[in-house]
C-alpha cells in the first residue's frame, strides 16, 4: 500500500513537472533528437558494412590478410 501511495505522488508531481516545464522538455527533446539520429546512423552504417562484406575486400586490396581459422566448410580441408 505504501508503494502505491508514493507511486501515485511520484506520477502527480511528475504530470505537474510536465505542464510546468513543458518547453524546457521541448528545447531538451530538440538537441538530443539530431544526436540519437547521428548515432542510429552511424550504427545502421557499421551494419550495412559488415553485412555487404566492404571491409573484407578493403582489407585485402590493402594486402593485410593474416592468418584466419578455418571455418565449418572449410573444416573438412583442414583435416585431411
């Protein structure tokens, strides 16, 4: 009963926050929206990357190929 009371205060003084300050929240939403823009599109970029398979022919125009494992097809080639 106690955490509903103080949850509903907490709800009160939160609403009343809100119509108060609304164009403080506003001019907050205003900067941080461009911000978490440039983030969502540098990490929808750094997937695009890794999926097209970019940075691995990068790498090897560059010649900075290293020695990799092999993987589950080419397993049965290592073995032998």
């Amino acid at each position: 009963m106690k955490s509903m009371i103080i949850g509903g205060a907490a709800i009160c003084l939160a609403l009343w926050g809100l119509v108060n300050y609304l164009w403080y929240i506003v001019d907050i939403l205003i900067g941080v929206f461009p911000l978490a823009l440039l983030a969502f599109g540098i990490v929808a970029l750094l997937a695009g990357v890794k999926n097209t398979g970019l940075k691995a022919t990068v790498v090897k125009s560059a010649g900075m190929l290293g020695f990799t494992c092999p993987t589950a097809k080419n397993k049965d080639k290592w073995e032998h």
